[in-house]
C-alpha cells in the first residue's frame, strides 16, 4: 500500500501533467506560462519546479506520457502489422502511421532532450 505522501506526489504529478498538456495543446510550448499551468493544476510553480525542473522538463513528461498512451492503446488493440501483433493482411495504415509516428516522437524528444538541458529517461 502507498503512503499518502506517494499518494499526494502521484496526484501533484498527474494534475501538473494534465494542466500542462491542455495549456500547451492550446497556446503552444512557447506561449504556455508555468504559473497558468500549476493554477490550473492549483499546485504552486514551486512544484513544477520540483517534479520536473523546468517547463521544458514538463513539456517533455508530457509528451512521454503522450507516447505511452499512443503505445499502450496499440498494444491493447493487438493491431494487426504493428510491431505488437503478427502481420496479418487486414493491417490499418493509420494505425501503423500511429504506432510508427509514437516511436518516432520518442527518438525525437530523447534527441532534443539534451539540447533542452532536461535529462530524459
């Protein structure tokens, strides 16, 4: 069983996470205020700070989380001609477009992450 301070630093981050994604899915990176982010997420910018470092350390959790969502909804549908089922002959395009634009997302963001100054996992 997680302690509630688990509990509290797992909620902190998914509410950081979500605010974070809408606010830069609407304004875009650039235009996104880290102080509209942790109100929408009512947390202070001390804890974005603290969870992620920087707004580009949040913008790259958020994407990870995005690519994990992407992979996740792949794996589970077992799409036939992606890289989690055999190939079959009834294979979506769109749906390998997605699974390959998720692994390609992926190697983009561990590339940027350096010139970003954010360590990526």
């Amino acid at each position: 069983m997680k302690s509630r301070r688990e509990l509290n630093v797992e909620a902190t981050r998914f509410a950081l996470l979500t605010a974070a994604r809408k606010q830069f899915a609407h304004v875009g990176y650039s235009r996104a205020e880290i102080g509209q982010i942790a109100a929408q997420a009512r947390v202070t910018t001390g804890a974005v700070y603290h969870h992620f470092g920087s707004k580009k350390g949040l913008f790259l959790a958020v994407a990870e989380r995005l690519e994990a969502e992407i992979l996740a909804s792949a794996r589970k549908a077992r799409i036939p001609g992606s890289v989690f089922a055999p190939a079959s002959k009834n294979s979506s395009t769109s749906v390998l477009l997605l699974t390959s634009s998720a692994s390609f997302l992926s190697k983009r963001l561990r590339s940027l992450a350096p010139k970003l100054g954010v360590r990526s996992n």
